[in-house]
C-alpha cells in the first residue's frame, strides 16, 4: 500500500512526504527514465496520465525492484562472527 498510497500523494500535489514515501519516490526514479529529474509535481502528472493498466504494471514493477533491493540490502549485511582470541584461557584443559 505504500506505493499506492505514494502516487496517490504525488498525483494530488501533496509534498509532506516521510521516509518510506521518499524511498519509493526514489525507487520509482531508478527505475523509470522518464521521470527520474522530475520533481513531485511532474511525477505526479506523469502518474496522473497513464492507463489503470500502466499503473498497475508500474506499482508490481516497483514492488517487485522494492523487494530485489531490500533483499540485497540484507544480504549484503555483515554477519558478526566469533573468533576465538589464542590467549583465551583453556580452563583446565591443555592444547597442543
């Protein structure tokens, strides 16, 4: 709903947008040329003109880009690992 609820903001001109809202506006720019130095107003109109089947095709192609990124953001995340030090103690027990 969040893409939805971001076009419908960009369609009506509204330009209080939060942090979830400029991520899609941004996602949408990477992903369609046509728009991607327009402001909000002219993103907005964009929208405005396209067909219900543009626009459907549009918000499953940015929910699936969306859902690629965010995928690749959590892979790429760093996994701590432990690595034991060569001067911890060995409690009792003797290492060769």
């Amino acid at each position: 709903m969040a893409i939805v609820n971001t076009f419908t903001k960009l369609i009506f001109g509204d330009e209080a947008y939060n942090t979830c809202e400029l991520a899609v506006i941004d996602a949408f720019r990477s992903m369609e040329d046509t728009v991607s130095r327009d402001t909000h107003k002219e993103m907005g109109e964009y929208l405005r003109n396209l067909g219900v089947r543009e626009m459907i095709q549009l918000v499953s192609s940015l929910r699936l880009r969306i859902a690629d990124c965010n995928k690749t953001a959590v892979s790429n995340r760093a996994v701590p690992t432990h690595t034991p030090q060569a001067s911890a103690p060995t409690h009792g027990r003797e290492t060769h």
